[in-house]
C-alpha cells in the first residue's frame, strides 16, 4: 500500500479488501470444500463481496471450482476449493549427522523426501547443499501458480527471533550465532523462510497432521539426546521473548544431581532423555540400537522394560512440572522416546497419580506421536501452511 493512500478512502478500501479476502480464504481453508453461499453465511459477508473475492482467487489459481455432481432438479451450487496443485511447502529437519527434505503440496501430503547427509558442521555446508535443492525444486515446480510457497527449517536447538541468528545448538554448536535465514536469502532470494526449534515444529506437526487435531492447548515434548518443550494454545505457539521459550529439559529436579551439559546440575533432561536411559541400561546406541530397546519391551525383557519405567517415573516427575505450569489438555511425547510407546506412558501415569491431585489431570490425554521420522519435517511444512492464507492473500493483490 503505498503510503499516499493510507489514509485516504482508496486506502481503507485496500483495507477492507483485504480483510475480505482474509475472511474468504481462511474459511475455504478451514471448511474447504464449500459453495459460495456457505462461505457468505460463515463469514458475514455479503454473496457479492464474496463472488468477487473467489473469482479473484480462481481467476490466479489459487482456488478452483469443482464440478457439481448432485442428481436433483435443480442447480446445485458449485463448490469451490483449495488447488493444492498450485504451489510446494518445503520443510527440513535438520539433525546433528544428516538433513531430511520433505516436499509436499498445499494439503501438506507428501510429494517427495530425502535425507543428506551433513558431512561437515559447517554451518555453510548445510546452507550450501539446501540452497542447490531449492533452486532445482524452484525450476522443478515453476509451472506453479506460487512455486514454492515456504520453506520451514526444524534445528536442534533454538533460533533468536529477535536477532534473527541461531540463538543456542548444544549438539551443534558451530551452529551458534549463525544468521541461518540471511545467509540462505543471499542464495536463494525472495522464499519464505521460517526457522523453529524441534519442539515448537513438533508441536505445530501433531496439531496439522498428528493425533493433536483437535486440541487447543497441548504441550509437546521432544526428546531424543536432549529434552525440550513446545506449548501450543489456541492456534498460537508459546515463544518467550527471543523464542527459547520452553527449555525445560534444564529445570532442576535434583538439587545435587548428575552434572548437565549446560553446566547446572539434576537437569530433567539427564534423567528423561534416551541419554538417560543408555546410562540406566548401561550401554551405547552402538551396541543396542533403539529398535533392540523397543523389541526387548514386546518380548518382556525385565532389564530393559525395568529401565524404560524409571525413564517414565522421571519423565513423570519433570510433566507435573509441566502440568501445573500450562494445565494442557493432551501431552504428547516426540522425538525418540515416542518409540517406547505404551510401556513409557504407563509409568509416567503412576508417578503422575501420585504427585498430582486427581482432579488436575481430569481430561488429559498423554500419548506418543507416531508420525515417525518425517514427523519433524512434517513440523517445518505446518510452519509453512499456517501462513498459507496470508501468502495467497499476497500473491493475489499483486500484479
Ligand atoms: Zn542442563
């Protein structure tokens, strides 16, 4: 808008227009697919100013017009619908040896993955490799009304909002003050880049695609080598000021406790991370893979399910915290302790019952994500999709 019409009458009915469209297209979005008079009726606008925000959206591609297959005398109304060939989400999870690509379409259904590996810690590396596949994906999908709508990038560790710059990686710490975003834009100009810690991208996936849908408050937690928390509320994720909002993994447990990397002591993480349970199994990921864990729980083995209940007692311990704190209506454990499915939510239960009134935990819902190994990539494109309106809103005021 320029700034001579802001405040004239040409700039208010940009305004307005633009709040329709709003209206318009998150309701499709939300209720898809739907007729003319349906949206009318949800938004409160009038059929007109609708007509005219939906032919819009058509006339670019955005949207498209279903045939009518009713059977009765009569028009049926012509639905109208997402097009969700009209442009790619990119998200990428990227972790400490390798980066996965998950590309998909607007619905976020999958189009295509692939896993790099990150030979290098070198920051440039990662930017380097990512840029040559977004540029090939650029070429690969230019037919597309929006090409690439957004690229959602998952770091294990957290990204400073404020000074746009990775703000704290412990397993990647070359990583540390990296201006990720600037640097990719130099390569690959004029994409919408997102850049999320596991947790929060994790949680935004269980709402998007995983067994959260309904949920309006739920807490998520991650936990592999490192344990970390993501607060969903209300279609809005809880970030802090600089958004490092939710490293619980280091609140204290234990007063004189085991020494944490971060270099307090009695971390939550040190005793409810799959790190904690290789020291309660006395062995390395080398000798006992994960998928030996999880077969040792199905065939009964006591030392490993014995193991797998103390995780789940201080998994317990560290989610009363959690509870009282964000009163959640579903918990969900991600990352690789979700892989200890039933056997680790049942202990946490028992030392939940007995630390919490049972009045506090009346409706709660805690369960293990099985969006399995695309489920972080999956995270990065629910980064990209919940900015889908405002990006089709951009795109059809322009030219
Ligand atoms: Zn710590």
């Amino acid at each position: 808008m320029s700034p001579m019409h802001s405040n004239g009458p040409i700039g208010n009915y940009d305004l307005v227009k633009k709040i329709n469209m709003e209206h318009a297209i998150s309701t499709i979005l939300k209720y898809r697919p739907l007729s003319r008079a349906k949206i009318a009726s949800l938004t409160g606008l009038n059929k007109m100013t609708v007509s005219s925000c939906v032919d819009l959206f058509v006339q670019k591609g955005f949207v498209v017009e279903l045939g009518t297959t009713g059977t009765s005398r009569g028009r049926p109304p012509t639905l109208v619908d997402l097009n969700e060939k009209a442009g790619i989400c990119v998200g990428i999870d990227v972790e400490i040896n390798q980066f996965t690509v998950l590309v998909t379409d607007l619905l976020g259904k999958k189009l295509d993955s692939m896993i790099i590996p990150l030979q290098s810690k070198d920051p440039f590396f990662f930017v380097d490799a990512i840029s040559g596949i977004l540029r090939k994906l650029e070429k690969d999908h230019a037919q597309r009304q929006l090409g690439i709508v957004g690229v959602g990038i998952v770091i294990p560790g957290y990204y400073n909002i404020r000074t746009d710059v990775v703000d704290y990686s412990a397993n990647l710490q070359e990583w540390n003050d990296f201006p990720l975003r600037s640097e990719l834009a130099k390569r690959v100009p004029g994409l919408t880049v997102h850049v999320n810690p596991a947790s929060y991208a994790g949680a935004m996936g269980e709402v998007h695609f995983g067994g959260a849908k309904a949920a309006d408050h739920l807490v998520y937690v991650t936990s592999s080598w490192g344990l970390s928390v993501g607060v969903y509320s209300k279609g809005e994720l809880f970030t802090g000021t600089t958004g490092t909002a939710g490293r619980l993994g280091h609140s204290t447990i234990h007063m004189n406790g085991k020494k944490c990397t971060c270099g307090s002591r009695g971390c939550w993480e040190m005793y409810a991370s799959i790190k904690a349970l290789y020291e309660l199994l006395e062995t390395t990921p080398q000798e006992m893979t994960i998928a030996d864990i999880v077969a040792g729980i199905e065939r009964g083995d006591s030392r490993i399910t014995s193991s797998v209940h103390e995780l789940g007692h201080y998994q317990g311990i560290g989610l009363a915290n959690v509870i009282n704190a964000y009163n959640p209506r579903v918990i969900c454990i991600g990352g690789l302790l979700a892989l200890l499915g039933p056997t680790l939510i049942n202990s946490i239960w028992n030392t939940l019952r007995e630390m919490i009134p049972a009045r506090f935990l009346l409706g709660l819902e805690i369960y293990c994500s099985d969006l399995g190994e695309l489920g972080v990539a999956h995270g990065g494109v629910s980064m990209v999709l919940r900015q889908l309106s405002t990006t089709i809103i951009e795109n059809s005021l322009m030219g």
